[in-house]
C-alpha cells in the first residue's frame, strides 16, 4: 500500500484566519472568481446518496428544488445504484446530472447506526482504482449515460497526491472530465474551479463566517443515531446566502447534503426559497465549466 499523508496543520491556522476575517477572505475569492469569468454567485448543489433512505429522500427533495427551477448534482455508489435503479432514473430523465461516486457502499448499518466504509486512503491503489472504474461501469449501466466527473467517497480524507497519482488518471482513461473531492481550503487558494494540470477541480465551499470549513450536512447532524440536521445548519446556510449577496461575492456557492440529512428540515427549503427569490442562477458541474473555462483562470 502506497503511503498518502494526511492535511497540514495549517489547515487549523487557515480556518482561525477565515473565522476571524471572512470578508477578507471572501473578497479575495471573488477575484479569483471574476478572473474565472464568474461575474456573479452561482449555486452549485450536490447530493451524496449513501443509503437507501437518501433515495427515498432524494425522489422527494428532487421535485421540489425542480419546481424552484434549481439544477441539482448527484454523487451516488454504484451498489446503492443497482438497490434502487427507478428512483434514480426518473432523477436522472428530469434533467439532474449524476458523478461517479465510486462502486463499494460508503456506509453500514451496525446496531441501528451508520458507519462510514470505504476508505481510499485506506485501501491498496489497485483497489481505489477497480473502485473508480466500477462506479463509472455502473453510472452508465443504470442511467444508460456514461458521468462526466467523479467525487471520491469521504473526500476530505483524501489525499492530493493519491488524488493527482492515482485517481485523475483513470478518470481520463474512462473519459472523465472534472472532479470536486477537495475542501474549501483549495477554493480559497484557487477560486470556484481548480486548474490544475489541465484538470478541472471544483472544491466545495465553506460558510461564509467560516470560509475554510465544510457547509456540509454530516458536520451539522444532531448525531450518528439521529442522521437530521440540527437548527444551526439552516440558520448558517442562510445567513451565508444573505451575507454573499450583500458582500458582492461572486462565484460558486458550492454545496452538498445527503438528502436523508435534509428532507424534513423546512430551514434548507427555506434556503432553497430564498436562492430562487433572489435570483441567484443555479448551475450543474458541466454547466459551469461553459463558464469558468481554463482560459479565463489566472
């Protein structure tokens, strides 16, 4: 097994700076926006599907963010794929865009718990590798399509180089074109989509009081046995949208929930509501490669 290190303590030191500066913080990502070509805040949302209940969740969420005419993104394994192929191909007929999430299960239910499997950094190259290829077998089984990018599962503890070394390549081989399996710390570094090496990245974004630190569902859950976002999920959400607007942030408020997390918590609707009534644009992940192209990066 090939030895990947994990995140630097600076990351600890960045997201001290980005708590007490956001604006600062955020004012520079917007110039790294407009050098993109993002000349406006877009919303990029992405589901992770790691169970059943997230495809139960997802064929109700996915009506109602449709409605609101919001573009939506799923990352799903390809076993929970093949557990319940209708529901996500009437997901996949009415317009949503689905990644390569992999094929192995990233969760397991042990005594009424989900724990997390599947761990890249834990497993032998060869493995990660028949991992990615399978998932992407399976994408274009179900959904009769081959995805376009891929987003590793449990991402964060991924690391760059296994990333750069082992995961890109195959993506290229399968015909894959971008990927968003890194933190808000490279948003910070590179704007809303990371070049590097002619690949496009597009990190996930923080909050905008706390700019290097995931929005994500998981790090909001009232607990593993109750798998519901607590109340201060929505207020965060929400008071990052209003903030954005009023700091003239541009680019992309790139998020991502597991619809479980969500469905019943009238705060992310409300999140929803207010993104369509402010008319903020919404954009899926080949969507937005039309507009912050390599040759508008800096």
């Amino acid at each position: 097994m090939m030895n990947f290190g994990g995140a630097s303590f600076s990351t600890i030191l960045l997201d001290q700076f980005g708590r007490l500066f956001p604006r600062q913080v955020w004012s520079h990502y917007r110039d790294l926006a407009d050098n993109q070509g993002f000349d406006r805040l877009y919303l990029l949302l992405s589901f992770d599907c790691d169970t059943t209940e997230d495809a139960r969740a997802a064929e109700v969420l996915d009506d109602k963010l449709r409605e609101l005419g919001i573009q939506r993104s799923y990352a799903v394994p390809g076993t929970m794929l093949e557990a319940n192929p209708a529901i996500y191909r009437a997901i996949f007929s009415k317009g949503a865009e689905f990644l390569n999430h992999g094929y192995l299960p990233h969760t397991e239910l042990q005594d009424g718990v989900y724990r997390s499997t599947t761990f890249y950094n834990k497993m032998d190259v060869a493995d990660v590798v028949r991992d990615v290829e399978q998932g992407h077998q399976t994408v274009t089984t179900i959904l009769g399509k081959k995805p376009a990018g891929f987003r590793a599962p449990h991402f964060g503890r991924v690391p760059l180089q296994m990333q750069k070394e082992v995961i890109r390549p195959v993506l290229k081989e399968l015909g894959e074109y971008y990927s968003s399996q890194t933190t808000p710390v490279e948003g910070m570094k590179h704007g809303p989509i990371w070049w590097d090496n002619n690949w496009p990245e597009f990190p996930v974004t923080g909050s905008s009081t706390a700019p290097y630190s995931l929005l994500d569902s998981f790090s909001y859950l009232q607990s593993l046995a109750i798998r519901k976002v607590n109340d201060q999920y929505a207020v965060l959400l929400k008071q990052t949208i209003k903030n954005f607007m009023l700091w003239n942030i541009h680019g992309l408020l790139n998020i991502y929930v597991d619809p479980s997390h969500v469905v019943d918590n009238i705060g992310f609707m409300q999140a929803m509501q207010q993104i369509h009534d402010l008319g903020i644009s919404t954009l899926t992940y080949t969507q937005s490669l039309e507009i912050g192209n390599q040759d508008k990066a800096e």
